[in-house]
C-alpha cells in the first residue's frame, strides 16, 4: 500500500488512471562498469521503464555516484532520484514521448517476452546492496526496447513473486 501511495501523485500528474497500471518496481540495469536505476511500470500489455537514477556506488566512492544511507538500503525507494523522475512528471509514460526524454528508457510489450523468471543468483557488483534477486526477461529486440536481455537487480526488499505474476504474459 505504502508504493502505491507514493505512485499515485505520479499516476495523477501523468494522466494515466489507476487501472492502466497494475504496479511497478524499482531495479538497477548493469551497464559494463556502470549501472542505472529504473521504475518499471507494468500495465496490462507492457512494461514501461523509466530511468530515475544514474550510478549507485557504494561508501566512500569518492564523489562518483549516488550512495543509499545505510538505515534506507532495503527500501527500494531510496534508489531512486525524485529530481530525475520529476523530468517525467505530465508525461504519459505509455507514449513514446519517453524514449524521446531519455535513450536508457524503454517500452516492452508483453507479447515481445520471450521467457520470464526470477533467479537468486548472486549478482557481482553489489557489494553490501541489499536485493531481492534478479528478474530476467527474454524479449524481442524492438525500436523501443533495443536490448533483447534485461537483467533486473531488485533492490532492497520486494516481492518478486509478485511482480512476476503481474508481468505473466496473458
């Protein structure tokens, strides 16, 4: 309940009714070295991310990164940068307007999985980060979603079985 009442001022803001998405969750995306954080929405025939925050790093990272306070690491909204995602606020996250405000975003629709699942294998990388496992998906590569394979890390704690009944192709 507590996600879905941070989402709603979002949802109201963008335009998008509350039957048009059935929840989101927060996870990071390696890229090489780097990573991003992303709000993923899913909705009855998609999976709509959005990028809301750049690097994480850990202590002590010398000024490169965003550093999670140690009493907010299983939180999975303190990952996310309420500056950046304010740049999405008025949009409406289903168009293609997205893709246009950042090249990391992207649009997955459900009939593009090819395969869908949940793994607890350890993911290099996350040091002291709590995560709640990684959810993989297998999907076409499309104009809108221009990686095939999506690695994502859960951070902090969420219900994974959850978000994959959600996301089950229909």
């Amino acid at each position: 309940m507590r996600k879905f009442l941070f989402v709603l001022p979002f949802i109201l803001q963008a335009g998008i009714s509350r039957a048009q998405i059935s929840g989101s969750f927060v996870a990071m995306e390696y890229r090489g070295m780097s990573n991003l954080i992303y709000r993923v929405y899913i909705t009855p025939d998609r999976l709509i991310g959005i990028r809301v925050n750049g690097y994480i790093s850990v202590k002590n990272g010398f000024g490169i990164g965003y550093v999670v306070a140690d009493n907010e690491l299983n939180d999975p909204e303190a990952y996310v940068n309420r500056r950046t995602e304010a740049n999405y606020h008025g949009i409406d996250i289903q168009s293609d307007t997205i893709l246009q405000l950042d090249s990391q975003n992207f649009i997955i629709r459900k009939g593009e999985i090819k395969r869908l699942y949940h793994t607890d294998k350890k993911k290099f990388g996350m040091g002291y980060y709590p995560y709640s496992g990684r959810i993989i998906l297998q999907c076409i590569k499309t104009t809108q979603s221009k990686r095939p394979n999506r690695d994502f890390v859960l951070v902090g704690k969420q219900n994974w079985e959850d978000l994959l009944k959600l996301m089950e192709i229909k």
